[in-house]
C-alpha cells in the first residue's frame, strides 16, 4: 500500500487528465509512476492515506530503482507536446552505507590523505582508528572526524608498530598506510644509507604493517599502500624516488599472493593538495603550482585529499580488487 496516490491511479487518473487537456502524457505517467516505484522499494512514503479518492485494487509489480533508473535512460528526451527536452531527473536512492561498522585503521590519519579517508570512511558508517607521530594533531583530527581511538607513534618504529596492532581489538576490516613522504635528493648526493631508507622504508613499513594487521584483518578486508604516478619518469631532480616508485607496483601484487583472502591494493597518486605537498613549496610557489595544474590538466582543476579518499574506500568496499594499482592524478602523468 503506498498512499492516496498509487500506480492504479495514474494509469487511470493522468490519461483521463491528459485526454481532457489534449496532451501527450504517456511521459508523465511514466515518471510518476517511476516515482511511485521507487518510493515504495524504499520506503519513502509511509504515512497512512490522509484521503482516497478513488478505488485503489492490488498494486501492479513495482520496479526497485535500478531497474528505474535504467527505464529512465530508456526513456531519455521524452516528446512532450511534440518538443524534445533533455531535461533529466533524480530519483532519490537511498542505500547502506558502504562500511557500516567495520574499523578502518589509518596510519598516518591525522591530515592529508589519511584524515580525509577517515572522514569519507566515518560517512560510511566506519569507526575509524587514526595515528601518527603528533598527539596534538592527532587528538584534533580525532576529535574532527568522530575516531574510535588514536595512537602516536612513528610508524618506522618496528616495535611500537608491533605493539599498537597486539593491542587493537579484532577485526580490523581495512588499513590504509600513508605517512612519511619521499626525499628528493641526486643520487650522486646520497649516502648507502639514505639510498637504503628511501627505497626500503616504504616496502619495510608495508611488509610491518602486513605482517602485524593480517591476522586480525577480515577477508575480503584490503591494506592499501600508497605510491605516485610522478616518480615514473626518470629525472635529475626525482632522484631515487622513481625507483623507489617502481618497487611499489609489484610489492603489492606479489603481498596481496601471500595475504589473500585478505586483498592488498596500491593508490598511486599525482599532486595531491595536502600539507605534506604544502611543504615543497613557498606560499607563492605553491599557489602558482595549483594555477598551473588547473591550466595543465585534464580535469581542470587540483586533485586534492577528498578524491584520493573516495578512491580508497572505493577499494575497501570492491571486494573484487585486489593486487592492483590504482592511479588518480587528473591525468598529470601525460601532461608533465
Ligand atoms: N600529497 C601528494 O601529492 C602525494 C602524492 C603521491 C603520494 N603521496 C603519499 O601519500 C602519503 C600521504 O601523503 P599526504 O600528502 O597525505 O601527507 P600529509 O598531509 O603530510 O599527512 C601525512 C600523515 O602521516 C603522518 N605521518 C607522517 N610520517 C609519519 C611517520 N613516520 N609515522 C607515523 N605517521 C606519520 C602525519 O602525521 P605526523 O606528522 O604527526 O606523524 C600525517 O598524519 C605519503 O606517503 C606520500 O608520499 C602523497
């Protein structure tokens, strides 16, 4: 039962209607009765008839608003009155959130990328688990984003790392590392154990994070490392990081082989505008970056933190992915 109004009524009423005002309302009685589909599949109307007009019988089978949105399309530009329109229309869709309940640790969660998939993943209905080295930070963004618990700790730090997974309560659904940045620095410049850090820390930490988080990951559940699509090509300024950069891609694959059932998934990111990009730059040089990004890439405009985040839980929730790299720079990597 779905009101005064029903798909009865408009099979009768808007035709009648139509006839009377001599026009084409085969349009119109599609959409309301799309409408009314929808709004019963979801339960949109529920307040009891406040008035029947008319004789309603057993209603006609409903289509759930896919099936709506499909016969939407089919009925794109409808003729009404003999003029085509390409107006279109929202049919609201209410759904599930896509991470309700599940706790998504991020390390390095208290700016940037990691705050902001904490945000996207707490709209989710995730309890969100953030750290990072800063306390005072972290508490704000904790307190930003609704977060179940924090925990500061340098993410290098084995042993810390270590214990802050012993005392999480399982399950862990999904962990996003971000954390530390790359150097840029000439080869020729760094030591054995600059070259030894820049290219091993990010596959250490990865390889930590693993090791202590799957155990107490679910199946399906994704640990997603971050790379970039920029250290792809080789340059004097780039340094070690485009190797560092290359190692990432296969280091996933080969991680998400040996975790699997749980899935291990790789975002590699252009210039993302977060504090961490913040930092290469002056004030003026930064703002001229941006302007140039705008100028330069397709998309028109800056990635910034919030587009990483719907990628991210994007792979949380697509538990058919894992293994893979997903690139997200606006197309920077054909432009630069
Ligand atoms: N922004 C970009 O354009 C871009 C592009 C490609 C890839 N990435 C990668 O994405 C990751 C995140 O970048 P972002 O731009 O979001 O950085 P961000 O804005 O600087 O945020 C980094 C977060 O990680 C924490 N963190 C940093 N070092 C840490 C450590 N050693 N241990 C624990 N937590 C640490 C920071 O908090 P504390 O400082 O308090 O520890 C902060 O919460 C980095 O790995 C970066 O290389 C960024």
């Amino acid at each position: 039962m779905v009101g005064f109004l029903d798909a009865n009524v408009i099979n009768v009423a808007v035709p009648a209607i139509g006839r009377a005002l001599g026009a084409h309302v085969s349009a119109l009685q599609w959409i309301l009765t799309s409408y009314l589909a929808t709004a019963r599949c979801s339960s949109l109307i529920t307040a009891p008839p406040r008035r029947v007009s008319l004789h309603i019988q057993e209603p006609t089978p409903v289509l759930c608003p896919s099936q709506s949105r499909r016969r939407l399309a089919e009925h794109a530009a409808p003729t009404i009155g003999g003029t085509m329109t390409t107006a279109t229309m929202t049919i609201p869709t209410p759904r599930e959130p896509e991470l309700l309940g599940q706790a998504v640790v991020l390390i390095g969660g208290s700016a940037g990328i990691g705050l902001e998939t904490a945000r996207r993943a707490r709209a989710e209905g995730a309890e969100v688990v953030l750290t990072g080295r800063n306390a005072e930070r972290l508490e704000r963004a904790a307190q930003d984003v609704g977060a179940r618990s924090t925990a500061a700790f340098d993410a290098g730090d084995a042993p810390a790392l270590k214990r802050f997974f012993d005392e999480l309560p399982e399950p862990i659904y999904h962990v996003l590392v971000t954390g530390p940045g790359p150097t840029y620095v000439p080869l020729m410049e760094m030591t054995g154990d600059q070259v030894r850090r820049e290219v091993g820390d990010h596959l250490a930490l990865g390889l930590e994070v693993a090791r202590n988080a799957a155990p107490k990951m679910r199946s399906g559940g994704t640990l997603l490392l971050m790379g970039g699509t920029g250290g792809r090509k080789i340059s004097r300024a780039l340094g070690i990081a485009s190797a560092a950069t290359a190692a990432l891609p296969p280091f996933t694959a080969a991680l998400a082989l040996e975790l699997a059932p749980v899935r291990v998934n790789l975002i590699a990111a252009g210039f993302v505008d977060t504090p961490l990009s913040a930092t290469y730059f002056s004030a003026e040089g930064l703002e001229a970056r941006r302007e140039e990004l705008r100028r330069t890439l397709p998309i028109g405009r800056v990635v910034g933190p919030e587009d990483v985040a719907a990628l991210a839980v994007h792979i949380m929730s697509n538990t058919a992915l894992t293994g893979a790299t997903y690139d997200i720079d606006g197309g920077q990597q054909f432009v630069f």
